[in-house]
C-alpha cells in the first residue's frame, strides 16, 4: 500500500495518463489504490455536498467567491453562428466547447440563453483554495436565482440553497484534471496541463430531475496536503 506522503509526491508531479473517472457508481467505494487521489480528496470529489461548505470544514476558512467573468451564450438556430458577450482568456474553454456541454448536458436548445460564470474560491487572506466554471440554462433557474448569479458573487450551490431551491448533484467525472486557465492561482508550480483533483456535475431540480447548470470544480492540491503535527 502506498503511503499518503507518496501519493501527494505523485500528485504535485502527476503528468501521466488523465486520471478521470465516470459516475461514482461505477467504481465502488474509495480506495487507496488511486495515484494522487487519497481518500479525502475521493470524499471531497464523489460526494454530494456544497463545495464551499467542504473547503470551509478543511481549511478552517469562509470561502468567497472571486468572479473572473460573467458571460452569456445563445444557442444558434439551425447553422448560425452563436451569438456571445464572451472574451476567453487564452487556455480557457471557448463559446463553442460551453455550448457543447450545454446542449449535451442541459438539453439547452435553439433560443436559449445560457449563463457563463468563471470563478475563483477564496479563503483567508486571499488564498485560492479552487475553481469553478459554471454553465447554466437562464430559463430552468427561478428569476431571482439567475439575476443574482448574473450580477452577485454569490456561488450557486449556497444562492439556490439560501432561495429554497433544492437540487441533487449528479456526477459525470473525477479525478486528477487538467488544471486549465486558472492554474497559476491553484499553485505557483502548476500550468494549464498540470494535474488536479477536480469534477465535473449536473444540478439537477430534485422536484422533477430537469437540468440546471453544469459546473466543472479544480482544488488547489494544498487544500488535501495534512497539517503538521503539533510536538507533543
């Protein structure tokens, strides 16, 4: 068995084969057999609770949310171009790849608008802790939702809790991901191909199971590194 020391090394060093797993489902109960990925973060990445709730309990700190843009996509009728009010900085994911994800995991169709959010979460003293991308559907959130995501640094897991709107989060993949456009703000080592303990989801409405938004969520790998001990 390897020792957690070890898999943290190979973690911070990752950058072999993607390490990306389907629904959690599919593949039992944690395990101490996945390179870089310790049980903690397999709790953190497969579990069903707000992200900033569990980077609160982990390091100790309220998380706020640092809003690295706001944009919106139409869906295009028929062969027309999507029309967008988004500026990707380079290495993030453009309209075009956000309105796959949309139509494919939110049944977003001709017409729809849909709501781009990038963000940053931050802890204490300005540390960022993770990332998020947000791609939600304007017509399946109740108004308030969708104009306090579009104008507010609220993140969305506590806006649509604190609104009464309750959902379930449906996995679709974990793992060590690419850590993107935001990796300089993850670690001062880590560039756009470095590896991070990341996932991908659906909130769903609980009521009748109709798609909201789907949020892709990277970790700064010190958020799983342990404490030191205190000397006794």
């Amino acid at each position: 068995m390897r020792s957690r020391a070890q898999r943290l090394r190979d973690r911070r060093g990752h950058r072999g084969a993607p390490q990306e797993f389907g629904p959690a489902g599919t593949f039992g109960g944690a395990t101490d057999d996945i390179d870089g990925l310790g049980r903690l973060e397999q709790l953190v990445l497969r579990g069903d609770g707000l992200t900033t709730t569990s980077l609160e309990i982990l390091t100790g700190h309220r998380i706020e949310v640092e809003v690295s843009g706001h944009w919106t996509i139409s869906v295009p009728h028929g062969s027309a171009a999507p029309t967008s009010t988004m500026h990707a900085e380079i290495g993030a994911p453009g309209v075009d790849e956000r309105l796959q994800v949309a139509q494919v995991e939110l049944d977003a169709g001709p017409g729809d608008e849909l709501l781009v959010r990038d963000v940053l979460l931050v802890g204490a003293f300005g540390a960022v802790h993770g990332a998020a991308e947000v791609v939600a559907r304007r017509a399946a959130l109740p108004d308030v939702v969708a104009h306090t995501l579009a104008t507010t640094d609220q993140p969305i897991g506590r806006l649509l809790r604190d609104s009464d709107v309750p959902v379930t989060r449906e996995l679709r993949r974990w793992g060590l991901l690419p850590a993107g456009a935001q990796a300089a703000r993850l670690g001062p080592d880590l560039v756009p191909s470095s590896r991070v303990p990341g996932r991908t989801y659906v909130m769903r409405m609980s009521s009748d199971g109709s798609p909201l938004a789907v949020l892709t969520e990277r970790f700064a790998p010190h958020v799983f590194v342990p404490a030191p001990r205190r000397a006794s």
